[in-house]
C-alpha cells in the first residue's frame, strides 16, 4: 500500500533503503572484483531478501553466502543457487542441509573439525552428490575456525579432500578477516587484508606441495573488500556483505564515504521537552538497535542534516535527542518533524524491521521483506 | 511441527518460554493487585502476543496497555479491548486511531501537549464515541509526560476535561516509573514508587480540588509492583508488563528470584577452541540482543547452571563462551550440547524472535507468534 508513496508519508519509524545508492554500491563491489579478477559471493545476512540478492549477484542469483538455514532456504525458494551456509556445519540440523545439498546444484558448507567431517561422513548425499565442503580457517579474527599454523589444519583439510572422495569434496578454504573491525583507517584495514590473504595463500601452497588440491580461496569482510590489496587477486573469490547498505560504522572505518550509506531510520519527533532541551523521537531500540551505543562517539545513529544534535536515549519504542551544546531551536523541529537517522550497523537495525521501504530519489518504489528466524 | 518436542530437540538459537513460570508470574501479579485494590492493566510490549496477554489478564483479554498501533491492532483483532495505547499520540497516524476508537468498546489515547490535544478535536469521532484520553505524567523518569509541577500541567488536564466534552474525556493520568530501572535493591525502588504515586495523587487531589474529575490514576514498572508499597493503594491501577517473563536484569534490580524468570535462550556448543580457551555457540545478537553488554557484571545473559563461564563475544550469529577463571572442561560440553541463557532484558529479547516455543517441564506445549513493526 505504499508504493508512490514519499518516505516523508510513511508511518515511523520506518526503514528506508535508497535503491541508487544500494545498486552503485553493488555495482562498484563487482566491478573491484572484476579488475582483480576475482569472483563476488556476496554475503546476503545484512539485508536477508531476495531484492538485496539479486542486486548483490548482478542479477544472476548465483553464488552468495548466508548465515543461517532459515536464509539458505529462503533464497533457495527464491531461485539462488550456489548458496554456501558460511557458519560452522549445524551438526544437530544435517537432515537440513542434506535437504538443500539434494535440491540444489551446489549447496556448500564449512566446517573446522574433524568432528565435523565424521558428521557429515555419517549423512552421505544420494543420486551421486557430494557434500561441498569449505574448510573455514582463522587468520587472526578470533572467532570460529582452525588456524591454519596449527598442527591440525593440513590434516583436517587432506581428510576432507581425500578422506571419501564419493562423499565428500574439498571446495576451498574459507577465512572471514572481522577483525577489520577494530581498525581506524584504510592502511590498518589494508594491513589485515594483506596478513590474511598471505596467511591463506600460505596454507593453499603448503596443501598443493603436499599434494593436496585446493581449488578455491575466498575471504571477506566489506573493510578488506571495499579497499582491496592487490595480494587478494590471487584469492578465487571474496565475500563482503554489508557494503550494499554501508553505515556509520563503516564511514567511521573508511570503508566508504557519508554518501554512500543506503539505509537510513525515519523518525518523527513527537515531544519538546524545554525544561531538559531534548526533543523525542519515536524510535527505539526496537527499530535502531542497540549497536554502537558504547563503542561510537555518535552513539547508535547520527541525525543527517543535524550534526548538532545527537541520541542520548533509547528505550524500547522512545528516543531523545539534545544538542552537543546549547539549546535545541524548537521551532525548528515541530512535533511531527520527520528525521533520518543514519545507524550505526546496518545488519543490526535490518534485523528489527519487518519491512524495508526502498526508495528512488524519496520515492517508495518497492518494499523488501527479509527472512528472520534460524 | 514442533509441539511435543523435547526443548533439547528443538534447533538452536530458540526461545523458550516456561510457561507454569509465566502463569505463576501473572497470578501473582493479579493477586498482589486484589489485595491493594487495584486493577491490572498489564503492559503486553515485552511478548507482544495473544497467549501472553490472556495470561496476564487472566482470561478475560480487557484492559492491556500497548506500545505501537501495530499491537494495538493485533491485540484487537484478537478479541482484546479496553486497550491503552501508552505512547504519546503518534498524531500523524491519528486516522489509524480513530479507526481503532471507532471499533472498540474503549481505546484510549495518551498525550502531554496541548498540541496533541488540538490535533485529536480536529478529528471527533462519529456515533457519539468520544476520544477517552490519558494525561501523561513525568514524574521523575524524564523521557515523555509533562511534569505534574509544570504550570501548564494542571491547564492541559482541564483542557482534556473540559474544553470539548462531547469529543474529549480525560479518563486519568498515567505515570511510568521507569527510573526504578536504575535502582539497587527492593529500598531503593520503592522509594520510587512512592515518590511516583504521591506526585501523581498530588495532582489528582490538586485537580479535584479546582473542580476537575479525573477517575484514574495508573502507575507502573515491573520492579515497583513486584514490591508494591501501601500507598499505591490509592490509585486505581497499575501497568508492568515485565514481570510475565521476568529477566536477569529484574533479578539484580531485585524485582524477582532467579527462579521466577521464565525466558530462556536455547543455544548450542558448535564449536571447541582450546588455544584461547572458548566454546562458541551458536547464539549471536540477532538471538539474545546486546542489551546488558555494558550495563551488567553478567553482561547480556547468564548460562543457566554453569556460572563459571560467561559471554565475552557476540557477532550476529555467534556467542563466545569463556569461564571466569581456569580452563574450560571441554569434554564437559561436547559440540551439540545445548545451554540455556537467562537473558538480561526480557523485552529486548524476545524482540528478536519470530517465534516463542512455550513448554511445561521442558515439553513443547504452544507455539506463541508475537506482532511485530509499528
């Protein structure tokens, strides 16, 4: 009901995404890729629709990543194949990957130990399939992942490669470079790109010397893809995925410029408060988030257009805003003056909405609904 | 597809729901009320489902309080009226309220402004409905409501009682004490619930006083009537919601005992990294929410039974685990195992789930589908 419509209509708070913006984001990531030769997997967990992975594939719905079953379903449904469930292998939910592994052309997984090879071992596909196996390494970023100096990895990736060759099938290795997220500046992200690409093409050579082939190589991470090393063009494949929208975080990372920034909050003010210079707004952490409260000094959002004024408040369904300094021009901002806030983390705001309004130029012309849930 | 299912069973990251917890939660709720003479209204904002509501309303599904329209019209298309939209008068959205006052036997508005006041006589309701209106209240917990000492306060009462009584009627005021949030202990909160309910019969004395009936007076947080103080007797109702589900955030407040929280959230051990001593698990912000992270010693959640271990990382899909102190027993927690968390913000954290799996005694028994959006 509201397509035509202007954002400056919408009910608030509302998620706006501006469709240019998203696409010229899409479209520079793909050509990045394409000048260093490599292939684009996106990583489709920041927006969750099947609009978003069309942009995001150049139309091709072929070759993305997701982050749980419920999305590898959804764009399975949605016609997207070549779908790789980059998280560690769900070992109590195999019947559902064996289900999307047997539907699909190629349904892939990752997996970092060999607990999870037996597993997989234990559910061999029917009709002649393999499973499609990534072997997730961690270069630095500290979360999931066998590092690939311990003395575990080279065996574990043999295993997978060699172990049941008519069941099982050594895809790549797999290395997500997240800790780009605590770097200030282009040079300190480009640093980590650099260490994790060697660090993976390291342990691809050392595989092909022991006789180990290795077709596929792919990191990720929009700070490290949105300002590629030239080391990365020996990489098969990368997977960024918030770049579609940008946010402040990246903006604060240097990943991207203000304008680049895709998604934004519609708010209305809806109280003056003179006797403590706030205003409230009708945006909560159930529409914002929470992200960036304590780790950014704009705090989870600025409000475009008005430097001066920032959140210092969410509750659930409320915001406040007051000035950096001196005294809110009320007159300014009448009850019912519709704000933008620009979040901090476009994954965590997309998670709260179950709708996004996306827009050309103002203009609602399409609204995207996301998969939620596991 | 899941009732009947062990809570074990269930796929990870899930919310479960205790439900005899959940009930014993609301019949004490109710009986605390009887006995000071009050009427419940509980608040629905922290499950935002129907079941939940039944319960808190013990059956008869009349007299709730909501935060967005979007409940307000769920909760009505669930058979539920009497219902207060305690939120400051989205006066851009005023055909949907007047919608919603037209088909219910009462919908009742709040507003602090003599703005709002204005926007709703500029829009009567037909068939001799009139707008039943509540006089926000700020009595120390500064986000909306105007102050009770403002001067303008006992005017814009008048005003709502007066000025247009054929369109308008000012049902009561309403005042929430949620600076009892950022209260130690069960003293110090009832210190605020005192202080809330004698500035609000203050002014309801001062009104009557000046020749103005206001027939309610509705006070509410879950902490203040967890340990309601005997002087609350003296309004009409009160309005928590919390308190169905209850959190770890009420435990350290002091609201409730440990064992009176009936939200879970089920997550598993996907993954063993002894060189840094962490489990991971399969439950990241978009499950559990960031609420606590700086707030808390205990941050977002605790791990039910294993105190010595707590979170030290959550990314969208993943939570890392490391005890407080020593080594992790990793054969005491086998990749599958499955750990539930008590969340530190009940509210927040069934925001992010689509779907609630209610048990009795760890056996699936309902499914319950919360509304989402505004």
């Amino acid at each position: 009901m509201w397509l035509g419509a202007r954002l400056a209509a919408l009910p608030t708070p509302a998620l706006a995404i501006d469709r240019a913006v998203a696409r010229r984001n899409a479209e520079r990531m793909q050509e990045r890729c394409r000048a260093l030769g490599l292939r684009l997997r996106p990583h489709v967990k920041t927006h969750k629709t099947l609009e978003g992975g069309a942009l995001a594939t150049g139309g091709t719905r072929r070759g993305i990543a997701v982050s749980t079953l419920a999305e590898a379903r959804f764009f399975a449904d949605g016609g997207f194949d070549d779908i790789l469930l980059a998280y560690p292998l769900p070992t109590g939910r195999l019947e559902e990957c064996a289900q999307l592994a047997q539907r699909l052309e190629a349904f892939q997984v990752l997996l970092d130990s060999p607990g999870a090879l037996q597993c997989l071992r234990q559910r061999p596909l029917a009709g002649g399939k393999r499973w499609l196996v990534w072997l997730k390494l961690d270069c630095g970023n500290g979360r999931a992942g066998v590092r690939p100096t311990d003395p575990g990895a080279l065996p574990l990736a043999r295993a997978i490669a060699e172990e049941a060759p008519e069941e099982v099938t050594l895809v790549g290795v797999y290395a997500h470079c997240g800790n780009t997220y605590g770097c200030s500046g282009v040079p300190a992200i480009q640093d980590i790109a650099r260490a994790t690409t060697a660090a993976v093409l390291d342990f691809v050579a050392a595989l092909r010397q022991a006789g180990v082939p290795c077709p596929q190589a792919s990191i990720g991470s929009t700070p490290s893809c949105s300002h590629p090393v030239p080391e990365m063009s020996e990489l098969t494949e990368v997977h960024p995925g918030n770049y579609i929208f940008y946010d402040l975080q990246q903006t604060l990372l240097g990943s991207c410029q203000p304008q680049d920034v895709a998604i934004r909050v519609l708010t209305r003010v809806i109280g003056h408060y003179p006797h403590r210079n706030q205003l409230l707004l009708d945006c909560g952490w159930t529409a914002l988030s929470l992200h960036g409260w304590a780790q950014s000094p704009a705090g989870c959002a600025t409000v475009e257009g008005h430097p001066q004024l920032r959140l210092v408040g969410l509750t659930q369904e409320h915001g406040l805003l007051e000035p950096v300094g001196g005294q809110v021009d009320f007159g300014r901002f009448p009850v019912g003056t519709v704000l933008a806030l620009v979040p901090f983390h476009a994954c965590a705001t997309a998670a709260m909405h179950p709708v996004y309004y996306v827009h050309e130029e103002g203009e609602v012309v399409a609204l995207w609904h996301p998969v939620r849930g596991w």
